[in-house]
C-alpha cells in the first residue's frame, strides 16, 4: 500500500469514526468488521465487546425478529427505514432504525452495513406516555386551609364544568399538576386519556414529534407515530413548564389550538382534535413574555382559566396539615409510628422560605423519617444535614446569640428571638412600611403580617 493509499484508508476510517449516525458493518460470517463510535454510545457497548465477534453472540433479538444486518447478508436485500428493537449484552433495550444493505464483490454477498438513527429515548417517551391515561390525584389530595389555596380550588373546580383551555401558574413545587390531575378527574373527560408533557425535559428535535406525531420518511429515521394530541384524543393534554418551549414551536402549538387540527411532521393530512390543554409556567407569565419565552398570542388563548397557585412562604399555616399529611404517608411506606414534629423544628419550618415549596417540605419529612429509629416526634437532629446546618449559621450571623445566651436559651426561644430581631430591624430600616420590609425579606406582605402577629411585633410610628 503505498502513501497515498494509506491516507485515504485512513481518512474513511476517521470519517466513519466521526459521523453522527451508527455504522455497523459485519463480514460474510456475520462477524462485526466496522463498529463507530456513534453505534457505541447507541448501544452503550465498548468496541471489544463487538468488534470481530458475531452479531448473534452479542445482540439478543425479540421474539420472532432477528438482526437486520445478518438478514440482509443472509437474503441480499436491502431494507429502508425499518425500526428494530434489541438487547445489548447487559440486558439494555434498545431501538433504532436502521438503513441496511448488502455489499458484494466479485458477484458474491462479502459484507453487509447498516446505518442506524437512535430512537431509543422516543420510544420509551412514547410507551410512557401512552400508559399514562388515569389520574392518581383529586381535589381531596390537595391539603390545606389558608384562605389562599381555598380560593385557588374553588376557581379549579369551577374549570372543571368547561372545556376551556387552563394555565396555571406556579414557582417549582407548589403542585400545579395535582392541580391539572384533579381539574381533568372531575371533568366530563374523566374517563379519557389524561396525558402530560414536561416541555422542559427534551430537545427540540424529538419534543415537536413527540407533540406533533411523525411521518415515515419525514427525516432520516422518522416512522409513523401520533403525537400526543392524537394520543390523548378526547381527554386532556398537560404541557408542563410551556415557558421552556421553543417560540417557533409555541407558534405550531397555537396553531394547533386555534384549528382544532394537528398535522405530523413531514405529513400533509388535517386530523381533527378534541383535547382539552392544560398548561404551566414556573415564572410570571408577563416576565415570560417580555423576556421572549412565551409568546403573547399564544397566552391568550390559553389563559381563559387562569390559576396562581400561591408558593408555601405565602401560606404558613398549611404548614403544620402538610406536616401531618406527610407523616402519615410516610409511616405507611416506612412502617413507622411517628406522631408529629417538635415545637423546636415547627418554628423553624416557619422560619424557612421554602424555595422549593411543598415538595421541598415533603422531602425534608421524607429524608428526617429516614433518620428515625422508636421515637414518635421529629427533632431538630433529625433533619438533614444542610438544614441543620443553615440554622448553625443564620444563629452565628446575629450578634444577638452570645456563647451565654446559647447556655441559658433553648434552641426555641433562640429561633423566636433571631426572627423577631430580624423583622424589627427591617422594619426600622424600611420605616415601618409592611410591603417594603417584606420585599427585603423576600416573603409575602401576608407572610410578614403572620409572623409580626405570632412574634408580637409592633409597628412603631415615625
């Protein structure tokens, strides 16, 4: 081989290396010859694991399938666009589809290549979200008594005795699916699919054909497959964090909305839809809009409902029924009797500001109960790690706590005295003005007046 000869067989090495497609190539005895890199991330299979070994001792096939690759070197034929589902030698599924054709010299089937676009994650996005037609949640799982979250369920269920669109808006955890769940249980589409979409969690190229539906053909390895407004005919279709949505998508999205008809990617044909569409932000909508993440048309048409589901700091006193529904539920899954949390750790719960909201409160419950053993009340001990440890440091910041204090104080009136000192100097800051001292405080105005009212804290005039 001279010089030249060794370039260009190089070059088509590197080239088959560096190509965004699988390429899998075996020899006459079914041997794997050529294996890329793209078909090793596919397949999650390092190169000795494939490479000069038969096909038939790597790959485990489905029932009543075998490889494309060996029956196209067995038949001599070609095969386009055909979705294959195997196992790689772990047990992994995994789907593709896959271009396959044979080659020959000298007249003679010496090789066959196959060329494979993963569809893996679609397709497991497609099973899960078919399966998914039956809500888990009603109103009567939504906890709480504050007047904030009874007005946000009244208006819910009045949504229920309509079809129109919903938006919902919340900060992250504040349960607006439940709220979605519980809206479509007590409608007249109860008994039809109920399918949720997190816009947030795919790419753009594999979100629109899975909203949409695809056509065989429309793309290199696009087979015919409804989207989920087709899937979820007749029932309701949650679109989770919309805001996350690419603009050109949100546009095919209003569309949709406004014919009442979805056409696949890649497909010509109308297909009328009967779905009811419920969906989220995580921010305020008129930030979304401004900042070019929510186009304005496209809210309109959704926000006939709106709902604002408020966040946990705006609504203290639900506090200690989440804490008591969260108990119970995870002393059925952890086979424990644990009656309530301390007054030690009740106070500080209403000292936090919850970023994170109920979900965040959940799992603080969650993680504590893991670190019970026989006791029956939740101690400060037994919260995790970086609670305790904040606490460490909001007491170290005040000069207020003093190596004296922290001997002859209990944890609980040391909490009750940093919170009211804290409030107080805001509130001297910011002369006495309630909505400004609770913007510097990052709470709600309702937040700050509960706690000036539990810590007895006066307004002084100035």
């Amino acid at each position: 081989m001279n010089h030249n000869e060794y370039m260009m067989k190089k070059l088509y090495e590197e080239i088959i290396e560096r190509v965004g497609v699988g390429i899998h190539a075996v020899n006459q005895e079914g041997k794997t010859i050529i294996y890329n890199k793209k078909m090793r991330e596919m397949e999650a299979m390092d190169k000795e694991d494939v490479l000069h070994k038969d096909v038939r001792d790597v790959f485990r096939f489905q029932e009543n399938q075998s490889s494309t690759l060996l029956k196209s070197l067995q038949n001599g034929e070609e095969i386009v666009n055909v979705k294959q589902t195997y196992f790689n030698n772990r047990g992994v599924e995994i789907t593709t589809v896959n271009n396959t054709f044979p080659l020959t010299m000298d007249g003679e089937i010496s090789a066959a290549v196959e060329i494979a676009t993963d569809v893996t994650r679609m397709e497991r996005l497609m099973r899960q979200n078919l399966r998914q037609t039956k809500t888990d949640f009603t109103f009567n799982h939504i906890i709480g008594k504050s007047s904030e979250i009874k007005e946000v369920i009244a208006l819910a269920k009045r949504a229920t005795r309509t079809n129109s669109n919903v938006l919902i808006i919340g900060e992250t955890g504040t349960g607006k699916e439940l709220f979605a769940q519980s809206i479509h249980a007590e409608s007249d589409r109860s008994d039809s699919p109920f399918i949720t979409q997190n816009c947030a969690a795919l790419p753009d190229t594999l979100i629109e054909g899975i909203l949409f539906g695809t056509t065989k053909g429309a793309f290199t390895g696009a087979i015919d497959s409804p989207g989920l407004f087709e899937q979820a005919q007749g029932g309701t279709i949650l679109l989770d964090e919309l805001n996350s949505l690419n603009i050109s998508l949100q546009a095919k999205l209003l569309r949709v909305l406004q014919e009442r008809k979805v056409r696949r990617i890649g497909g010509s044909k109308e297909i009328p839809i009967d779905v009811r569409v419920i969906a989220t932000v995580n921010e305020d909508p008129i930030d979304a809009i401004s900042n070019n993440r929510l186009r304005k048309d496209l809210y309109y048409r959704l926000a006939v409902v709106t709902l604002f589901i408020p966040p946990l700091r705006e609504r203290y006193e639900d506090i200690p029924v989440l804490i008591k529904e969260f108990i119970q539920k995870y002393n059925e899954l952890f086979k424990l009797n644990v009656k309530s949390v301390s007054n030690v750790v009740l106070q500080f719960f209403e000292a936090q500001s919850w970023p994170g909201n109920v979900r965040e409160l959940e799992h603080v419950i969650e993680a504590s109960m893991n670190l019970v053993n026989y006791e029956q009340v939740i101690e400060f001990d037994h919260l995790p790690y970086q609670y305790r440890k904040s606490e460490v440091k909001m007491a170290a910041s005040s000069p207020e706590f003093t190596e004296s204090m922290e001997e002859t104080m209990g944890l609980t009136d040391q909490l009750a005295l940093f919170e009211k000192q804290t409030i107080e100097h805001y509130l001297h800051k910011h002369h006495s003005h309630i909505t400004n001292t609770a913007i510097a405080l990052g709470i709600s105005r309702q937040s700050l007046q509960y706690r000036m009212k539990r810590l007895d804290i006066r307004v002084q005039k100035i």
